[in-house]
C-alpha cells in the first residue's frame, strides 16, 4: 500500500515516478551484463586473432608442438565466442 499527499502528487505523477524507477532497476543490470558480454567477446576476437596468426606461422616453421598449442588457444577463444553468440547462432 502507498500513502501519498494528493495535494504534492497527483496520481499519474506518482505513476509516471514509479514505472521511471522500475525500468531504471531493470535496465542497470541489463547495461552492467553488455559491458561484460562485449569486453569477453572483444578477449575472444583477440585472442583468435592472436593464437590463429601464430599457429599459423608456427606451422610453416614446422613446429608442431606450439602449432599444436596456438591452434587449442584459437578453438577455445572460438568456444567463447560462439558460446556468447548462441542465441544469434540458434534463431
């Protein structure tokens, strides 16, 4: 139950006051949970980026090993990166 002075607020104002502060509630995390989702995506495309170079050259160097290592990193940054694109990937 809310108790207000009629005579300070009227009832669409008071309304109008309350629908603004619960989309603001909703909308802060919502904001706070992009910022995360594109700073781990922004990690991924880099570290693909990286790691694909890389293996990349170690390849044509020969060396298998790190070849080996590189091309692990790269999947696991694709992993990241698909796994924070899911829902765009299942429509």
């Amino acid at each position: 139950m809310v108790f207000f002075d009629h005579g300070q607020v009227s009832p669409a104002e008071l309304e109008r006051r309350v629908e603004q502060a619960v989309d603001a509630a909703l909308a802060a995390p919502r904001k706070a949970r992009r910022s995360i989702h594109n700073r781990l995506n922004r990690a991924a495309k880099i570290g693909m980026l990286g790691s694909l170079g890389a293996s990349l050259a170690l390849a044509a160097t020969g060396n298998k090993r790190w070849h080996a290592v590189t091309g692990g990193v790269f999947v696991a940054c694709l992993g990241v990166h698909l796994g924070l694109h899911r829902k765009a990937l299942l429509r």
